[in-house]
C-alpha cells in the first residue's frame, strides 16, 4: 500500500447473525483527506466506522490504519479519535470538566488555554461552563468533535458529526474539520446530506446494502445521475411541448401536479447534452427560457439510482 494511505482496506465483511452488515468493502483513504460515507439507513456506515476505530472487528478482510494493519495497537494510541451513533459525555459535568477530565484520563496534561481553544473552536466558547445535562443535540456534537480533537489525531472518525446541527455550527465544524485536513490529518465522516458532503469531502463512497456501489469524487458521482427530469418554464408553453414532444430523445413526464398559483411548466426527460439541444431549439423558435433546472439535483438522483431507489417515483 502507498505510504500516504491512511486506510487500506480490502474485502470488509462484517456479519452480525443473519444481517451482512458490510460485505467485500474496499476502502482507499489517502492522508490529509476529507472522505464522505453515504448510503441508506442501514447501508453500513455505522459498523465501516466501527471497524475503523477499532470498536469490533472484521470477520473477513483485511484492514491497515495509518500503515499499521489493525488490532496490532490501541486505534487512541495510534492517533485515531472520533465516535460513532453519537458521541458520548458525562451529563453531570460540564462542556469544560468534560474535556479536561478525557485528558486526563488518557493521561495527557493540556493547558487550559488549549481547551478554551477548542471549546470556542467548536463554537462552545459561551456554554463552556454550563453542565452537559442541559446541552441540545447539537452542543453534544460539538462537545463530542471537541473530544476527539483533543489527542490531536491523525485520522479523525466521525459518524454523522453534522446530525442536529444549526447552520452556523455546520460552517463551524466544516471549517475545524477543513483545517485538520489541511494540517494533514485525514478525516472520514458519514452524512446523509449529499450537498454537505459535496461541499466538504474530497471523495465520497456510497453504500448499499452493505456493498460499495460507488467511490470516488462528488464531481464522478454528479455525473452517474444520467437521465434526470428537468423543469421548463417558458414563455410559450404550448409551443414548448409541441417542439419536447418532437424531440424523440426526451421524455415528456405526466402526471406531476401543479399547485394552484405554479407557472405553466412542462417536465423534460433526457440527458444534459439532450436538454442543451431542445433549449436551442425553443430559443430559436422565439420561445423565452424563464426557468429550467432538474427537479431532483444531480447528486440525490445519483444517490437515489446507485442504491436502488425509485428517484422518478419518489419526486411525484
Ligand atoms: N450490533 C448489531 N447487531 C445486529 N445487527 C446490527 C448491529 N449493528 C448493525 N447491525 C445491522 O447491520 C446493518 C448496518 O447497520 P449500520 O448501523 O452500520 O447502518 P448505517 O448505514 O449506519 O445506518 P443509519 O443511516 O441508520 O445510521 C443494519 O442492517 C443493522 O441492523
Ligand atoms: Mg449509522
């Protein structure tokens, strides 16, 4: 494997009774990277972290962290942090004694400017002193990213890390999580969101059903979404159905329901380059684009047909 790897991992297969959590999963993580995991609920995700971490081990497969093959030293030690489901803390201390406490506990001494640090950092600076008891989902997030920033890992694990969430703590932790691969940590993370891992990951791998169906840059995945429905607005509608129905490469989709108030639109079948040709041609015909753009983005419609899903159906 190339020195720079931070995972290596070939043919994963983890059973749990009769459910195949993961089978055959091939996992190549470069250093310094930001890696999405994606997929259904019970796709895998949870369990590849796991593995990951070294909270249980493959039945099958092979698996080397940070060069080293796993189960030959404690993950912590080694320089691998994070948590998966969600992240656990002691409720009667607070956002502070937390973090302390956790240095302590793998015997490490930090400075308390260095955990003021990170409690702003992860945007706790304010509640920093206020008992975890108390803390919203989101809090115990970021609490849950500040503890595992605390050993300053190398390879950071983090199981949907953006659940819960408000907006300006999603920019927050994209931007800790940004400067730690900058620094050349690598950071691996689940998500449901496509569109926040498209900003944030350089790569993703999508799972289904426990086999990896796709991995590779958001930008390949954009463009395994194929055929998408497009919606048209122009400023003859009769026209533009009647050059769309002329168009033996596109489909024109029925069926969809206008709310009262809605423009006129027609829903266009095809490909991008297909959609290019019948906008040349409206245009040409003296017809106005006023709006055009696909009716589920790219990216979810790549997800929705990688794992199986009905995007068409799903969208009506
Ligand atoms: N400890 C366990 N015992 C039995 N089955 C398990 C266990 N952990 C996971 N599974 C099963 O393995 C499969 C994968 O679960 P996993 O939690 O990894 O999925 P996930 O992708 O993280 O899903 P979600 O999006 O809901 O978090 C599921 O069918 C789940 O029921
Ligand atoms: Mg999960």
């Amino acid at each position: 494997m190339s020195a720079r790897a931070a995972v290596h991992a070939r043919s994963l297969t983890k059973i749990f009774g009769d459910v195949i959590a993961l089978e055959d999963v091939d996992l190549d993580v470069p250093a310094g990277q930001i890696h999405g995991l994606v997929g259904p609920n019970g796709a895998g995700k949870t369990t590849l972290l796991g593995l990951l971490l070294g909270l249980s081990v493959a039945d099958k497969g092979t698996l080397e962290i940070l060069g080293v093959p796993s189960g030959d030293v404690l993950s912590v030690a080694h320089g691998v942090a994070g948590f998966v489901d969600s992240p656990g803390s002691y409720p009667g201390l607070t956002a502070r004694q937390n973090l302390t406490s956790l240095a302590s506990l793998r015997g490490e001494v930090r400075a308390s400017g260095d955990i003021d640090d990170l409690l702003d950092r992860v945007g706790l600076g304010e509640v920093a002193d206020d008992t975890v008891r108390g803390f919203s989902l989101g809090m115990r997030q970021r609490l849950g990213l500040a503890a595992a920033l605390l050993g300053k890992p190398r390879l950071l694990i983090l199981d949907e890390p953006a659940n819960g969430l408000d907006p300006v703590g999603k920019r927050q932790v994209h931007q800790v999580l940004t400067d730690l691969a900058d620094s050349g940590a690598t950071v691996i993370l689940s998500s449901h969101r496509m569109d926040d891992l498209a900003a944030l990951c350089d790569e993703v791998t999508l799972l289904a059903t426990g086999r990896v169906v796709f991995s590779g840059p958001v930008s390949k995945l954009e463009a395994e979404s194929g055929e998408l429905d497009y919606r048209l607005v122009t400023s003859d509608p009769a026209e533009a159905r009647r050059i769309a129905e002329e168009e033996t490469s596109l489909t024109l989709v029925a069926g969809r329901k206008q709310a009262a108030g809605d423009k006129p639109a027609l829903v266009v079948r095809g490909h991008e380059a297909e959609i290019d040709d019948l906008v040349r041609r409206l245009v040409g015909a003296g017809a106005a684009i006023r709006e055009l753009g696909p009716v589920v983005p790219p990216l979810e419609a790549a997800f929705l047909a990688l794992t199986g899903a009905d995007d068409q159906e799903l969208t009506r």
